[in-house]
C-alpha cells in the first residue's frame, strides 16, 4: 500500500479494486485468490441489504407479524392480548446479529493476505486509478489518510441511499429514512411516513403493528402505484383500514410543532408526528466519485451506464446493482454480480445479464408480490390477455386462515396459453409466486410454460395455501389444452403399456 503525498504519485496497483462491500463483496471468487484485490466502502461493510435494508426490515416484519397475530387471534376463537412491545429489545435482537457479520466481513477482508479493504471515499482521478480518503475506523489505514489506487479492472457497485425532497431537506426539521429508523433509541406514539411505494409499505407495517399511530402521505393515486393497478387498489383500500392515509398530498412544507413535526400538503392539510419517516425512493452514489474523469457515463437519473455484460463506457470498468441497475433489488445485484464476476475472468466468453423476469415482494401487511407483465403492460404489448383473479378464502387453507381480501392474479396469453406474469396479495405471497417465476423463467424454446402445463403438470398439496395458484391456473380462458399440449402425456408411458 502507499499513501498519497506530493512526492509519491504512484498508485499500488491491484488485480481488482471494487467499490461497495454489498454484492459487489461476492466479486471476489477463489479466481482471485493468487491476486490482489482491493475492496472499497465508505459506509457501513456489507452494503444496503445486511444493514439497512432487506435484512433488518424483515427481521423487524416479523416481530410485527408475531404483534398482529395477538391482537387478531380472537377471531379464532383463541383469547389473548398483547401486554407490551419492548423495541430495545427487538432492535438489538436484530441487529445484536447483523453488526457481527457486518464486522467480520469487514475484519475477513482486513486480513486476508490477497485483499485489503478501504474504509472511505474512493474518487477516480484518472484511468482506473482512484484517490481513496478514509474516514472509517476499523480498517488498516489512519482515519483521515489519503492513498491512491490503480486496478487492472475495477467493478463500481456503490450502491444508493435515500432521496430526501428538498421541502423537508431545507426545513431543518428532524427525519429519519430507512438507514437510521431501525436504530431509534424508543418508538414514537406518532410517526408521518413520506411516501406510496415498498419501503413506505413496509415501515408502516411494522410501527402501526409495533403501536404507533401511522399516517401515510403519497403523492400518487394508489399505494404500491408501481405493482398491478388491481393489486394496487386493493391494497390501498386494506391500508386505509390500518394507517391515516393521504393519496395526491405533495408535502409543500415542513416545520416543528403539533406532536413534534408538521406537514403541509399541498391541499392544505396538516399533519402531525412525533416522528417522521421520509421514504420516498434511493439515487443511485454515483456522483461526487469522478466518474466523468475515468470516460465512465451516467444517465440523467444518476445510474451508471452499463451493456448487457454490465460494462461501462470506460474500458476496464464495470458496474452493478442499485448504482446502475433499473432494479434495485438484493436478488438481481446477487445476478448481477455472478455475471460480472464471470465476466472478468473470462473475457473470451460473456455473460449477459437477464432482467427477462424479475419479481419483487413487499413484506407488509398484506404481503405483496410480482413478477412479469401487469395486465395494463400485456395489453400494450399487444397480447390477446386472459386474467384471472383468484381469491385466497375460496381455497380450503383459506377457510382456515378465514381470508377474507386476499388475492392471486394472472396474466397470460389466452392464444397460446402462457403465462405473463403473475401478482399475488395476502399471506406468503413472495413464496406462493415462485412457481410463476420458474414458468416464465424455465420455460421452453416456444417461451413460458402454458397454464396447464403448470397446473397439471405437477402435484398440488392439498389442503395447502399453494391450491390458489393452481385455481387461479386452471381458472384462465385459454385456447383449448389440446391444441397447447398435443405431446403432453400426464399419466406416462407405464399407463399407456397397461
């Protein structure tokens, strides 16, 4: 290693430098374990989903689960009541488990002997070369010392952080986003959530189900707007049912006072929290790294600009997840990152990525999940769409779950019969999808699997809650099961010989 200073311009040079402890931490493979790599971070090691992302959240969604589950068990027939909530004790069982592996990663990369990890701002200022300013303690290097880098090739996965409006920016007023909520000292009777889409969902969840009062403000039309327009509305409607919910309301002010913090909306309603939570969406840390500098292109919402191979516009440079994906999703940078990672070693033979199928899955209450076309995308496409909506409490763990709002829809091609995609609301959504995501995904060299193919080319465990996928199925208008499964034989050659 060298540092910086006015004699010594010479970088040390690495095999690899990578920026961003999250997925981009997987690059280094045992290909690289005869060479020197170099891992650079200037945040918390491990990156967004370990610490302040997918992880805790869900951690934290369960204990508001296990909370809901309490409060509704009378309906059951089962008495209970909860006594108290103790949030010391259920952050630091969350994170009593996350700081360790977030600190050993850390420590592993430290003392490896072929990589050194970086705990501070990398800026490129030149080819892949870079000035790295570190300002974490922790690491090999003194806080506060400066050294400069080169990489043969160097991967840029900085990950995102919140986008905070500039009316509450500019207020002064106290917030918290996603990085710092899970980590307050004590939970507020009241909290404002700034926001319509997953994240928004998701934290008022959890505070409402934890015994907050919650109110929602979103400048769009419908909760989760981004997911299928039915499951959005019906979604809205439940959440109305649970948290104050204000649609079309663009905060125009923000100031201290009422319970701690007022919003001004722009209809001119005010609204009042102990706490505020602004969850309105993350940008991608491209700027301030002197992108322009190494010939590295970003597009005008700051994601980085890669091909299909996640190449950027400067030789040598790569990038992946939420610094230049269109997903900001753990699973497609964990892809992502397995691409690249291929591809740096193997520059003869490139992978592509796939952002054919990407589903997603909002941990709230209810849970929501989705993977390929809405039936607004079909129809633009062109397709002769079929849909069929499917509800939870018409199965037979329905009547157990005694479901009353629960759904699973299907988009498909009514003249071939495969499917588009699929969107599901209520309990285990993001798990009861996953058959949707392998028909579109394993399908043949026609496409996806038809509907039948996936309904009955299987078994179905009855009385289980996956009997709504396979009625949703079979409940599709679509072209004839002969004419879509000529060569489909469901009993097999042994039936045939009897």
């Amino acid at each position: 290693m060298s540092e910086s200073t006015g004699t010594d311009p010479e970088p040390t040079r690495f095999d690899l430098v990578v920026i961003g402890s999250g997925s981009g931490n997987s690059l280094v493979t045992p290909d690289f374990e005869d060479r020197r790599t170099a891992v650079v971070d200037r945040g918390i090691f491990g990156g967004t989903c370990l610490n302040v992302g997918c992880i805790p959240t869900k951690m934290f969604v369960h204990a508001a689960e296990v909370a809901h589950t309490v409060r509704d068990a009378a309906r059951f027939g089962v008495d209970a009541t909860l006594d108290r909530v103790r949030w010391d004790d259920v952050r630091d069982r969350i994170f009593g488990r996350i700081d360790p592996i977030s600190e050993g990663g850390r420590d592993y990369r430290r003392d490896a002997p072929h990589t050194e990890a970086f705990l501070g701002h990398a800026r490129f200022v030149g080819d892949r070369e870079l000035e790295v300013r570190i300002a974490h303690p922790g690491g090999a290097h003194e806080v506060g010392s400066v050294h400069r880098i080169r990489g043969d090739q160097v991967v840029v996965a900085a990950g995102s952080r919140p986008h905070i409006p500039a009316v509450i920016a500019d207020s002064g007023v106290p917030y918290h986003t996603s990085d710092t909520v899970m980590r307050m000292d004590e939970l507020p009777a009241s909290m404002v959530v700034v926001g319509g889409g997953v994240i928004a969902a998701e934290f008022a969840h959890v505070f409402s189900a934890l015994g907050v009062r919650v109110t929602v403000v979103s400048r769009g039309e419908r909760l989760l707007s981004q997911v299928d327009a039915e499951i959005s509305r019906a979604f809205t409607e439940l959440a109305r049912d649970r948290w104050h919910v204000h649609l079309r309301a663009a905060p125009v002010a923000a100031r201290r006072g009422g319970d701690g913090v007022e919003l001004e909306l722009a209809d001119g309603t005010t609204v009042t929290g102990e706490g505020m939570l602004v969850a309105t969406g993350r940008v991608p840390n491209s700027d301030g790294m002197g992108l322009d500098v190494a010939g590295v292109q970003v597009r005008p919402d700051g994601r980085v600009e890669v091909d299909q191979h996640g190449r950027t516009t400067a030789p040598g440079v790569w990038a992946l997840g939420d610094v230049s994906s269109p997903y900001q999703l753990k699973h497609v940078a964990n892809h992502e990152a397995r691409v690249v990672a291929h591809n740096l070693v193997h520059p003869e033979d490139l992978w592509s990525f796939d952002h054919r199928y990407v589903p997603a899955g909002v941990f709230s209450h209810p849970q929501v999940a989705t993977v390929g076309l809405t039936e607004a995308q079909a129809r633009e496409q062109g397709y002769d769409v079929t849909c069929k909506t499917q509800a939870y409490g018409d199965t037979a763990y329905g009547w157990a779950m005694e479901d009353t709002t629960s759904l699973f829809k299907l988009v498909a091609d009514r003249r071939t019969g495969h499917l588009l995609g699929g969107h599901a609301m209520g309990p285990h959504a993001a798990s009861l999808i996953q058959p949707v995501i392998q028909a579109l995904s394993l399908g043949g060299p026609t496409g996806p699997l038809t509907a039948l193919q996936l309904a009955r080319g299987q078994y179905w465990i009855h009385p289980a809650l996956a009997e709504v996928l396979e009625n949703a199925l079979l409940g599709l208008e679509v072209a004839p099961y002969e004419d879509v499964t000529a060569d489909y034989d469901p009993q097999g050659e042994d039936a045939a010989a009897s």
